[in-house]
C-alpha cells in the first residue's frame, strides 16, 4: 500500500446482528470504544451490536450509533497494532460516516459524535413520521437523465454514488412514478429501497434544524487531516464549516462520487474502508477500478491489513 492513502468509514444500511463482537472480544482499545458509547448514550448499544434483536438494531436512532462505534472501534484497534500505516492524507464518511471521518481527524470527540448521531437519528426518523417518504436506487442512468427524471417527477437526488447508481427521495406517489418513468427512460433498475423516509432531501429540512441546534453545543475543532465534505466534495477546514455541512448534510445531496474523484486526483489510489460491510469498497471499484481498498471490520482484517501494510501485497 501507499504511503499516501485515505480512510472511508460505512454509512447506514451496512450494520448487521454480530458487528463488533470480535473485536470486543479480541481488542482493548475496542472494548474501550463500546463502554464509552454505552456511558454516553445511557443504554447498552453495544448489546444492540452484539445480541440484536435486528428490529432493534435496524431503528435509525440505533443504527446510526451503532455503525459509527463498530468503525471507531476497529479504527482504535488497527492505530494501536500499525500506526504508521494507520496516518491517512484524506478521511471521508459516506452520510453518517462522515461522523466517524471527524472522530478519525480529530475534529469531534468520540462522546459528543456518538451522541450526535443518535439524536441525529431520532430526528430523522420523526420527521419521516410527520413527513413521509421513499427512496429509489436508480441504476444505469446518467447523472444528467437522473437530474431531468427528477425535475419531472418532482422528487430529488440524494446520492451520487458511483457512476450509473444514484438515489433518489421523495414523496409515495412521487417515487412510483419515478420507477415507472426511469425503466421506460432506459435504466436497468429502479430499485425502492427499504428505509423509513425520504432522507437528504428538503423532507428533512426539520431533522436538519434540530441538529444545528444539537450543534451549538458541542465543540468542533480544527481536523489534523482533511475531511472531505458530503455536500461540497471539498476539504471542510474550519470547524464553523464543519458545523454548517453537518446541518446541510441532513437534508441535502451526497456526493459521494465526487468526494472520491478528489481524493483520487491528489494521487490516493489506497483506501482502508472502515466499519460493517464492503459498500465503499464496490462503489470505488465503479468510480476507479485501478484503486485497492482494503476492508478493516474484524480481528482477522485488522491482522490481514498489518500484513498487507508491511508489504505483503495490498491487492
């Protein structure tokens, strides 16, 4: 691997029954990350993490938390076990993992991100209740066909992906149509996602305006490595910007595909993708095919990746 290389950490929808148990079981600084989470947030997350039940763990203001205590701890783990290999150029989080990028820069303490998240959660999952919505993954449409689909349909982008997978919300009536109109436009797929609400669209502009007031109490600081904004695509620098993407992100466009884009123009073509699941790993096999990511969620990866980091082949 590269000596210059950036950290991805998971979004929602990767968390699952089990995440983090290994690395409880195997790692102090883990077991260190689950009992901080559970002192912060005042309930056993880390049982939701370990035991379930999945309905549990499948609730936004649990799962958003979880997945972000599941990445830090195997974060701490693999810093303790290869630290040199371990300092990135670039952090970025897709959506809620762009709370752990903070955590990972030095920008938020872990307690106050965990319990932003959290809050961050509950409010989006009772603005979907006052105001409902859907989601759909529409695949094999480019982004300007997907732009035009949205201003007929009346609905809005809430992520670029990755070349030829975009998401989109809105409300019932105006995702169906949506599907419907997308297929006969030529796209391969039109996919309704299974979520509670319309999220990073103006539906959670209410979500958003809690969280800045969450915001104001919490102390922000100036990031050591640059972090990469989901609604800019750019280094956010300042902790007043950090604050004020945080507030945007909520109910705006993730531009995930972008944020990639930049980091791999600076001349990262190594990434460690931290927390449940490969997704960022697939997304970046379609934006570059030529980048190597490594996945770091369990006792085996964090060993796997010290050998792979001391040269043992990163591929």
């Amino acid at each position: 691997m590269n000596a210059v290389k950036a950290l991805l950490f998971a979004g929602q929808g990767a968390q699952y029954v089990g995440m983090g148990k290994d690395l409880f079981a195997e790692f102090t600084e883990s077991r260190e990350v689950f009992a901080k989470a559970d002192r912060a947030l005042g309930f056993s997350l880390s049982g939701i993490c370990f035991e379930g039940p999945p309905e549990e763990l499948l609730k936004t203001n649990n799962c958003q938390p979880a997945i972000l205590t599941v990445s830090i701890a195997a974060l701490r783990a693999f810093e303790s076990r290869c630290p040199a290999a371990a300092g990135p150029n670039y952090v970025a989080g897709l959506s809620l993992g762009e709370y752990s990028a903070l955590v990972a820069a030095g920008a938020l303490s872990f307690k106050d991100a965990v319990y932003l998240v959290r809050k961050r959660g509950e409010f989006m999952e009772e603005e979907a209740a006052k105001k409902p919505g859907r989601m759909l993954s529409v695949i094999g449409m480019e982004r300007e066909a997907v732009k035009s689909l949205c201003a007929d349909t009346h609905t809005e982008i809430a992520n670029l992906n990755c070349p030829g997978q975009i998401v989109i919300s809105g409300g019932a009536k105006e995702i169906g149509e949506a599907e419907i109109l997308a297929k006969e436009r030529g796209a391969k797929m039109a996919v309704a996602l299974e979520v509670s609400g319309a999220f990073h669209s103006s539906f959670m502009k209410g979500a958003s305006d809690r969280l800045a007031r969450e915001l104001e109490n919490v102390e922000i600081h100036k990031p050591r490595i640059p972090v990469i904004s989901n609604v800019t695509a750019r280094p956010a620098t300042t902790p007043d910007e950090i604050k004020a993407n945080l507030i945007r992100q909520v109910a705006s466009s993730v531009l995930w595909e972008d944020s990639m884009r930049l980091i791999l123009s600076a001349g990262v073509s190594d990434f460690l993708e931290f927390g449940p699941g490969k997704v960022l790993k697939g997304l970046m096999r379609r934006i570059d095919s030529k980048a190597t990511v490594v996945n770091v969620e369990k006792k085996d990866d964090i060993i796997g990746c010290m050998g792979e980091l001391k040269g043992e082949g990163s591929r």
